[in-house]
C-alpha cells in the first residue's frame, strides 16, 4: 500500500527536509510613544469636528539569523480652529521569523503583509493614547498595506524606467 503522505509533503519533514517556507511572529511591542495635549485646558472648551492629520512609515531590518523587525511608524496629528488638540507618535514594531522565503517574496512580505499583522494592535494603542489623553478614541480604518506596497514598487519601477532612458 502507498504512503498518502508522500503525496501531501508531510513526510519530508519526518526526513529532516527544513526547505518549506515558514513565517512566525516572534512578538510585537510599543517601541516609542509619545503624546503631546499643547493646548489643554482651552482646547477642551472648542466646539466643532477636529481636522485629521495621519501619516505612515514602514520599515525594517534584519536584526538577526531570519529574524527581521518590521516597524510601523504612526504619526497623528489633530487641529481644531487652528489649535492643535493633540499629537500622537507611535511607533509599534513586531519581530519575525523568516525561513526559506524567497527573496523576491522577503520585500513585498516586510512592507506589505508584516504592516498589516501589526496594524490592529498598532491601531488600539494609538486609539487609547487618544482616548487617556481626554478625547475620543482615533479609529483608524484598516490600510491595504500590501497595495500600497504595490503601487509604490510600480511607481519607483516607472521612475527607474524613466532614469534608465535619459
């Protein structure tokens, strides 16, 4: 009778075969934090909805055998009337494991699907910094971290294009 395994690749590891590719999240923490209330106690007293500011940085760097921090750097910045009502600096950062991931997978995996694992959580933080700092909490909406990737790659390959023909 035929091994069934062999058929799904689940005796290559009984053999001792490490090629599969493998991602874990090691951890994820608040690497900085920082929040600035510059006008309180006046800017309580202003009535009417705050205009919104928020910026994104990805970025990473191996910092070990197959293990790379990504970093998500969140920037918010609130203004009402021309007061400032808060600054928000986040930056929330996780520790992956990589093995066996293709390099040309390792990019488009640290910028585009790591930001996204961290988000949520990155997300709650930011939305409490907010909320203990007396306002009412920043729900961000989700970020297709992984489009925006794409779409900046295709921008810098334009650019790339453009360079290599002058």
């Amino acid at each position: 009778m035929e091994d069934q395994n062999d058929a799904t690749g689940i005796d290559a590891f009984a053999n001792g075969d490490d090629s599969q590719p493998s991602v874990n999240v090691i951890t994820q923490y608040v690497k900085d934090l920082s929040f600035e209330n510059p006008n309180a106690p006046g800017v309580y007293q202003i009535a009417g909805s705050p205009k919104l500011d928020v910026q994104f940085n990805i970025g990473a760097n191996m910092v070990g055998d197959g293990v790379h921090e990504v970093v998500l750097k969140m920037e918010a910045r609130a203004e009402i009337e021309g007061q400032v009502m808060y600054l928000v600096d986040l930056s929330f950062a996780g520790l992956f494991g990589l093995r066996n991931i293709p390099d040309e997978h390792l990019q488009p995996f640290l910028l585009g699907e790591a930001p996204r694992i961290l988000f949520p959580f990155a997300r709650r933080v930011l939305a409490d910094a907010v909320r203990d700092g007396g306002f009412p909490p920043l729900m961000l909406e989700p970020i297709d971290f992984a489009q925006l990737y794409i779409a900046q790659a295709e921008q810098q390959g334009a650019l790339g294009e453009v360079a290599g023909h002058a």
